[in-house]
C-alpha cells in the first residue's frame, strides 16, 4: 500500500510536469506505436509515459516481455526496477486500451524499450591460470601464447575496450622486464633476451586486465625448456693400453670410461651412450652406462681370441639419445680411443660344429665308413680323435682323420637313432681336449618277417563239432611301417589243410581262421599260417595257431562246506563224454 502511495505521488508530480511544459507527445499521448531509449542500471520507479485514454476505453494493458520490471497502471508506463542491457537489451512490449467491461477497444500496439549500455561488467579471463613455456635459446619477441579476457558490456564500445599488463615478475632475476604482453592482443611474449633453464628455470607473472573503470588480475606461469645444445664431452681422450689374456671371462668389466653433458640431468639431452666406432668389428665389446653418473662400464661380452684378432685399436664415442639441435654438431671432444692387446692361451681343440650328424641304411657292410668328424687346434697342433659312449660297439672311428666306420651289424629296429660322443685331443701341448657330439640315422631295410602280435590260444570246441568255428588274429612286423600300417597277405601253411580249414584275410593286420566242416577229431590242431609282409624284399612269416577239438570239462571245485559246479580251471578234472 505503501509503495502504492509513493508511486502516486511521482505520477502526480511527472504529469504536472508533462502538462507544464505542455510537450504532448514526448512525455503523454494517446495509443500509438512507440520506442523509448533507457540507460541499464537507473534507479527504479521510472516513469516511462503516460497514455491518455479515449472513451470509451478506461483502463490500460501491458504484456509482452516484461520480465516483471515494466507495469502499466491508470495510463502510467513505468519500470520498477533498474533495467539491466547484458540480461535484455530490447524489450517489446504490447499496451491495450481496455472498456469497462475488460473488452479491448484500442490496440495492442507495440511499445519497444532499447535499454543503453553503460560500463557495469568487469572484464574476465577465461581462464584463472595460463601456462606457458619458451625454449631456451629463444629470441626476444618469440610469441609465448596469448591471453583472452572478455567483457559483457556491450561491444565495439568504450565500456568493452580491454587493455592488458603485466604487473608483477617473479622472480626478478636476472632482472625485471623479461616479458611483455601486446596491450590490446593480449599476446604474451619473450621481450629482452634469450633465457637460460640454468638461471631459472620458471617464472610466475601477474597480469591485469581493465575496461575503462574495472582491473581483474591473473596468474601466468612460464617454464624454461632445456634444449640439447650441448655435446658429452670426454673426461679424456686417450685410454691407454691395456693387455688381457684371451680367456678373460666373459662379463669382466676392462675398463672404465666417462664423459659429462653440461644439458639438463636426467633428461635424453644430458644422457650418454657410448659406442664402439672402430676396432671391434664382432662385437666383443660392450657398454653400460650408469643412469645417475653417465659412467661407462667396458665389458667383455664374446670372448676374446688372439688367433683372430690380437690387437683392438678401439674408439669410443659418447653420444646423446636425442638429436642435437641444428647448428650443435658432436666434435673431437666426443671421441676417445683405447688400445687392448690380446695373449695367447694355450687352448683345447675345436669342432667346426657340436653336433655332427650321418645317416645309413641299418643293412651296411662292416668296415663301411658312417660319417667323418673335424677338430682344429687353435695352436695348430695335430689332433687325436677318439669315440666315447658306443654302448653297442657299432662303431670305430680313424684317430688322425676323424672318419667313422661301422665295426659291426646296425640294428634300427635296436637303435634308430644312434648317439655316440667324439673326443679330440691335441697331440702334444697340455693334451687338452674337447668333446662333441655325433648321431647316426640308421634307415630302415625289411629285414623282420611278420609274426603274430600276441599268443592265440586257439579254436576251442567241444566234441563233436555241431557247427563251423571261426578265431581272428592279428599280425605285427618290427620294421618302420608307413602311415597307412602295414599290407600282410594270409595263407594256409600246407596245402594239405586246405580240406579242413580256411584263412580269409579282414584287413591290412587281421585274418580270420575257420572250420570248413563239422568232421573233426577229438584232438589238437596246429594249423601253420603263411603270413608275408610285401615288403623289399618281401618277407614272410610262419606262425603256428592251435585248432583244439575237445571233449568238454567239468570242472568241480572243492570249497568249504559247498559243492560248486563250474566251467574253469580247477584242481580235480573230470572229462565227461556227452
Ligand atoms: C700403447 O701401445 C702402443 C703400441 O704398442 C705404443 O706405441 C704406446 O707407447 C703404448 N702406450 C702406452 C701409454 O704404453
Ligand atoms: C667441442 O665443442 C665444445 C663446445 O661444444 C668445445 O668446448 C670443445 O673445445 C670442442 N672440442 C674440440 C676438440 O673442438
Ligand atoms: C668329411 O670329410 C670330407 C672330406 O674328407 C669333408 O669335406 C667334410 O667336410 C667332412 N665332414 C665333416 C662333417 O667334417
Ligand atoms: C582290422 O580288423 C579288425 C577286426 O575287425 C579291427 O579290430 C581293426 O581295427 C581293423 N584295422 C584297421 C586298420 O581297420
């Protein structure tokens, strides 16, 4: 009620003024299409216009974009609070003309309100925090990154121009002033020279952004990145001689070289690694290099051997793992060189291979040469050969020439693979010696005929026969057979049997033996069977199966206290005739 009153008392007052000046059409008028241009952030009740009514309208009103600040009331347009651009910067607005009846007699027309910019926003960063980093060998001028700031004010004007600065350098060595940022790019830059990661490897600035009323500071920092602009320098050039003999052990560490990169520890600029570029062609030589001092440990890692190389006239270089930058190139300083003598060791012999490996048909002749082996002294001495390990005594071999001959019959079926071991022996010197190994393929002849796999007991009937028998065998042959198992043929071992009993093969290793008729004997049958193996050369088997013609058995089996009839083996036989 209260503002209500207040209110009233302002309409009073505005509209003596609009009638005092009498300038209708400016401050009061009737209906009609209107824009009214209001600065943001005014103070609130402000009158805006006065619509007179015309009968026989009685009230007026508003809609459109209010946004609850804009009202009407008893013809009075006025906002109630201060407008603000950056929320809406045109409103529009519709007023009626409304009958006592609430039916409208006038309009709506459109009433447009431009609210106008003043400088009420502070310019921000977008971001709190930069961070940027500049090479160390940069030039002054070299762009760093560039800082972006916005203000809401309306743009292209005054209350929106923003100007950058730096404020503060920390620290300030080796002095103040050593970037500089474009005043209205806000493009941020190296500004007096070149830095060193060695003085200092990071700076925080503060720079401050402002409009024309406002300042926001923010926080940049700058890092300092090494370069590799420095090469590994050698402790010293020349590593002298030194002498080893060539059985030094493999892994002994020889020597100990070192070189320092003045370029950022612990980076790939500053770290070392040494390579052999001359006088070790096969690699005997290797180096590690101690991570944390750059040390380089020489080290043996094939053995030496004075026969083939006695003097190593060895440079070193130290290298970086990461490129150096154009213009820096590795110099004399990079380089060092070592000279390693190697002594003679009287050593054992060698084979030219550790395994020597023959292969011969198991039917060859005794004396037949199998294979041949070879062993050279390092000092050049004569060679002694020997055989260890030839458990069967198949083999001897000839001590100055190293040939081997069979010295008795070889059996694949015993042995398909027959491993013996050579020795050789230097003939004279410390009679050292050394040892390989030799293995011989024996290769399969035909030479076991087929026999059966297992022992039939036979055709068992009982006496007299009431109908044909039958019994399955199956046959095996010790010689290397080939994927698809062996191929036997059957036959009758007699041609006189041929009457009573029959041999149809079932397949490759299984054949059927039978009865031909009912008529036989109450006796044991041996029936001899042909079986050939088709092999080169062929060769065949003869094998015995018994045909049992018999009374049958009872047997009667004596238990405690039980009498038990049964049909096996058992102490007291009693044949019975049926
Ligand atoms: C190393 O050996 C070479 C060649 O034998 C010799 O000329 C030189 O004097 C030796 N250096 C040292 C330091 O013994
Ligand atoms: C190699 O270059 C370094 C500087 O990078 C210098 O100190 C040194 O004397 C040079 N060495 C030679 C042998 O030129
Ligand atoms: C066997 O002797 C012959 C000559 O006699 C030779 O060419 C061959 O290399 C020798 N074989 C082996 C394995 O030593
Ligand atoms: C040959 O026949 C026997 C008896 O019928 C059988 O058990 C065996 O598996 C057969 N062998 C082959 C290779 O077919």
């Amino acid at each position: 009620m209260m503002v209500q009153v207040q209110l009233h008392c302002l309409c009073l007052f505005t509209l003596y003024l609009t009638t005092g000046y009498g300038q209708e059409g400016r401050f009061s008028g009737p209906l009609k299409p209107m824009t009214f241009s209001i600065f943001e952030g005014q103070e609130e009740s402000q009158i805006i216009f006065q619509f007179k009514s015309s009968p026989p309208a009685v009230t007026f009103k508003l809609s459109g974009e209010t946004d609850g600040i804009f009202h009407i009331q008893d013809g009075l347009l006025y906002h109630s609070r201060a407008l603000d651009r950056e929320t809406r910067a045109v409103h529009k607005l519709q007023v009626s003309a409304l009958d006592a009846y609430g039916a409208t007699v006038e309009g709506p027309v459109p009433i447009t309100i431009e609210v106008k910019d003043i400088n009420d926003n502070r310019p921000v960063f977008l971001q709190s925090k930069y961070e940027g980093s500049v090479r160390q060998n940069s030039r002054p001028g070299s762009n760093i990154g560039t800082l972006v700031a916005h203000d809401m004010d309306e743009a292209n004007t005054i209350n929106s121009v923003l100007e950058y600065r730096i404020v503060d350098q920390t620290p300030k060595s080796p002095r103040e002033g050593l970037f500089l940022v474009q005043a209205y790019t806000g493009v941020f830059q190296l500004a007096l020279y070149s830095l060193k990661k060695q003085d200092t490897p990071q700076y925080q600035l503060t720079v401050e952004v402002s409009d024309k009323d406002f300042k926001t500071l923010c926080h940049v920092q700058i890092n300092v990145i090494d370069i590799n602009d420095q090469i590994p320098i050698f402790e010293k050039s020349d590593y002298g001689n030194l002498t080893l003999a060539e059985d030094t052990v493999v892994g002994s560490i020889i020597l100990v070289i070192q070189a320092t990169d003045a370029d950022e520890p612990f980076t790939g600029s500053s770290k070392i690694l040494y390579r052999i570029t001359q006088g070790d062609s096969e690699g005997r030589l290797g180096i590690d290099t101690d991570p944390q001092t750059n040390t380089g440990y020489v080290m043996i890692k094939k053995p030496l051997d004075f026969e083939t190389a006695a003097i190593h006239n060895i440079v070193f270089q130290a290298e970086n793992p990461e490129p150096l930058v154009p213009g820096v190139e590795y110099n004399a300083s990079s380089f060092a060189t070592f000279n390693l003598f190697v002594t003679d060791v009287n050593e054992a012999p060698r084979f030219s291979q550790q395994v020597f490996q023959a292969k011969v048909s198991e039917d060859v002749a005794i004396g037949t040469k199998v294979g041949n082996v070879t062993a050279k002294d390092p000092e050049g001495l004569d060679i002694s050969y020997s055989l260890r390990g030839d458990m069967r005594g198949w083999l001897k071999i000839d001590p100055v020439t190293g040939e081997i001959f069979s010295v008795a019959p070889l059996d694949r079926e015993a042995e398909s693979l027959y491993r013996v071991q050579v020795v050789a022996t230097e003939v004279g010197g410390s009679s050292l010696s050394s040892i390989a190994s030799f293995h011989l393929t024996l290769t399969d002849v035909n030479d076991n005929p087929p026999r059966l796999v297992k022992e039939y007991t036979g055709l068992l009937f009982c006496y007299p026969l009431r109908e044909a028998g039958s019994l399955i065998f199956e046959a095996t042959d010790d010689d290397q057979q080939s994927l698809q198992g062996p191929h036997f043929t059957f036959s009758l071992g007699s041609e006189s049997l041929q009457n009573d009993w029959e041999v149809s093969k079932i397949n490759g290793t299984h054949a059927r033996l039978s009865t031909k008729h009912t008529g036989f004997e109450e006796r044991v049958y041996n029936i001899p069977i042909l079986i050939n193996d088709g092999g080169q050369p062929p060769l065949e088997g003869t094998v015995s199966l018994p045909g049992m013609i018999l009374a049958v058995v009872f047997i009667q089996m004596k238990n405690k206290g039980r009498d038990n009839v049964e049909n096996a083996q058992a102490s007291e036989v009693k044949p019975l005739r049926n």
